[in-house]
C-alpha cells in the first residue's frame, strides 16, 4: 500500500501581518499539510514569521525550507529552534541545508566557505542540535520528544548524511551549472540516481527516511518553456526535449499533473512535496484529486 501524500506551500513574499496571516489562513483552507517559509535575505525572518502563522492556524506543521546552516552558530540556533517550537505548540519541523547563495553570505558579512567546509558545519550543526534537544539541561526545551529534522541537498556528502541521520531527506531537483553560481534543472535519470544514492546509505535504519521533492514551478495548462524562463535561479537552459524530461516541473491539466505526482511516489518514493507561493491556489486542486 502507498504511503499517504503530504505537501507543503512555501511562502516567500514579505508583506504585513493581516496579509500574512491571512495567507496562512488560505493555505490551512486549502489543505497544505506544512506551510513553509524560506531562509534568504530579502524575505521575512524565519522564526517570527512561523510564530504569527501559528497564531492563525491550528493543523499544518511549520517549517524553515529551509535554514541556511551557514548563517548560524549551532548552539544558538538550537535555542531558536526549540523556542519557535515552543511558541507553535509543538508543530516545527526542523530543515537544515549548507546555503549556496554566496551573495548573501557576502551581504551578511559572512565568510563564503569552500563546499567541504559548509558540508562540515551542516553536519556539526545538525549533530549539535540533536545533542541540545536531548539534553535535559538545555533550556528552552522544545515541546516535541524530537523536533523532526529535514536535512535538504543535492551533492552526495549530504545525502550520504541525510540518509544516515534525517527523518526527511530533501531533494533539490537542482545541481550547480556549467558556470560558477548558475544551476540547471535535474531531468529524470539524474534525479533516480540521487534517490538511488540515498538508498545505499541508509544503513540499517529501521525505516528508511521521508523523501521530499521541491517543485520548481506549477504551471496548469503551460508551456514549459515559458515556465523555465520565470525561473530566475536556474540560467542553464535546457533543450525543449529536455525540459519535458524534468520531474520538477509541473505542467498539464490538473489531471494529469495528480498523474505525474503519482508517478513521483511510485517511481521515486517522493511522498512528501513542496510548491512555491505562486503555485498554492492552482496546485490545490491537483491534491483534491490526489485525496
């Protein structure tokens, strides 16, 4: 029997609290399992921003999609963690990533590390965090046993981590492109054989890891290439052959997108999806169908 689906919205605009909350309002109506909020300068502030959607929602759990490890000393982003955990009654999930914005790191006056070095304060981070959280002296506690931890990525050290120690394991969909800060969109092989990679290292875990998918775009009744081209972040472009090939974008009829999410479960084991803002009203209906 197929695992049951959950899906995420992630929220990106800055706007005022009436307009916030009643956009969290929205996607608690529309039925997202998990409102999300991204980690980027330029977009409002992670933690106060969950605080206030869970003081207008009672259901969806709450999420960073996710926090930039490099931007934080561990042991003080445990206390964050566990106080936002506190002040949403037990509804965070933790999501932990390296950071590839090198701008940003530049405009927070943070060291740009070398790919190995994120990986390494990913993974302290992520270890430290759990050690605080099972510390009985550690204060604030947060109101979960275990905050769930999501750890997001492409590159093979931290899938390898991932699978090893996450309860979700989050997929990007992306890599880096053929120029220094540009990324491409992964087509289907590329994206099965990284599902693959975390196969093999999930090790003797009783239970393999939660696999998350973030959807690029949604577009009902598009054209891919138009929907490739609003994607500002990803400047190698694909072959019109090749866009077709992508699993991260979601075009067609809200029928036959529940199809194509379908086969992500089947073919992948995706069960868990993330959707950006602009995409929460048009991919409400395709989880009508999917429920």
């Amino acid at each position: 029997m197929s695992a049951p689906f959950r899906f995420a919205v992630n929220l990106l605009s800055p706007v005022g609290r009436a307009e916030w909350q009643d956009r969290c309002r929205r996607a608690e109506g529309l039925g997202y399992d998990v409102i999300a909020v991204a980690d980027h300068l330029g977009m409002p502030a992670p933690f106060p921003a969950l605080v206030s959607a869970a003081a207008v929602t009672t259901r969806p759990r709450l999420s960073v999609f996710v926090l930039n490890a490099g931007f934080y000393n561990p042991a003080l982003l445990a206390r964050d963690l566990a106080s936002t955990d506190q002040l949403t009654d037990g509804r965070l999930d933790a999501a932990l990533g390296t950071g590839y914005v090198k701008a940003e790191f530049d405009a927070a006056g943070i060291p740009w590390r070398t790919a190995r070095e994120r990986v390494d304060h990913l993974e302290r981070t992520a270890s430290e965090i759990r050690r605080l959280f099972d510390d009985p002296e550690h204060a604030p506690r947060p109101t979960q046993a275990r905050v769930p931890l999501t750890i997001a990525g492409n590159g093979d050290r931290v899938l390898c981590f991932a699978a090893r120690h996450a309860d979700t394991v989050a997929l990007s969909g992306g890599a880096p492109g053929s120029r220094p800060g540009s990324h491409r969109l992964l087509v289907h092989a590329e994206l099965a054989e990284r599902v693959r990679h975390v196969a093999k290292h999930v090790g003797d875990r009783s239970a393999g890891p939660e696999l998350n998918l973030l959807i690029h775009a949604v577009a009902l009744n598009g054209n891919r290439r138009d929907v490739a081209a609003r994607l500002r972040r990803f400047t190698d472009a694909l072959p019109e052959e090749g866009l077709a090939d992508v699993p991260t974008l979601l075009v067609g009829s809200p029928a036959r997108i529940a199809e194509d999410v379908q086969r992500l479960r089947d073919e992948f084991g995706f069960t868990y999806l993330t959707v950006p803002e602009p995409a929460m009203e048009s991919f409400a209906q395709v989880m009508r169908l999917l429920r």
